[in-house]
C-alpha cells in the first residue's frame, strides 16, 4: 500500500487531512501486521438488537427513516468488528465496536481506530517481550 494514495483517497472521501495522514499511516502498518500474520479485523455478526432511539431526534420523517433503516439491516445484517492481535499462537481481541449495518464500518473511522489499538498492543507485546529477553541476557552473563 501507498501511504501518499491512500492519504489521496480518504482525502476525496472527505477526511480532514490531519485524520487521513494518521489513517493512511496506520493502514501501511496494518497491511504489513497482517501480511506477517499479527493482526487481523474479524466481522463478525451481532447477536443484540440494533438500537433506533437515535431516529426518534429526526422530527417528522422519522418513521419513514426507520422503515428504510430497517429494510436495510434485513438485506444486509448488523456487525461487530474486532481487532485481535496475535499472541503465543492465540487470537486476542484487544477492541471492538458494534452496531455496523452491512459493510458501513470500512473508512468509518472506527476501523482506523480498531486498527490502531491493535498495532499498539501488538508493539506493547513486543516491548515487553524484549524486555524479559533483556533482563534475561542480563542475568545470565552475570551468574
């Protein structure tokens, strides 16, 4: 992945460029992570019931909203996403988010957040990681 074509192409999407910098930054992260086999985004589907309340704050057309809402979440399901790292062998799930109607998570943001969270956990793994290492090597040339 380019980091200049995707800052370019969540730019064309609307992103702010602060936030597409970031993005487009942890997404060059995140390809190299999951072609490594470290990190990976799993969509999985959502056992609660979508919550509408938020519809009742749209005036008058909100029961027009809501029969296309719920259309929408009959055609295409409601998913959670988590981001999960790869630890001693094991899938951890470090975040998740929730409530996403079909694919409405990719470039919402909470992706790149999830994304990230699991980039940090995995750089916090291999900090401590090398930090037993080294406290071993130390230990071992003193005895």
């Amino acid at each position: 992945m380019n980091l200049h074509q995707e800052y370019r192409r969540l730019r064309a999407l609307g992103w702010r460029a602060c936030d597409a910098m970031r993005y487009a930054r942890t997404a060059v992260e995140w390809e190299k992570a999951e072609r490594a086999g470290l990190v990976r985004l799993g969509v999985v589907p959502d056992e609660e019931m979508y919550d509408d309340s938020y519809i009742d704050t749209w005036g008058r057309r909100r029961e027009k909203l809501r029969k296309k809402l719920w259309a929408k979440i009959e055609r295409e399901g409601v998913y959670g996403l988590l981001a999960e790292v790869r630890v001693n062998g094991q899938w951890d799930t470090v975040d998740s988010c929730w409530g996403f109607i079909g694919d409405d998570w990719k470039d919402s943001g909470y992706d790149a957040d999830l994304k990230r969270a699991a980039l940090c956990a995995l750089d916090e793994q291999y900090t401590e990681e090398a930090a037993e290492l080294s406290a071993r090597a130390t230990y071992a040339g003193v005895a």
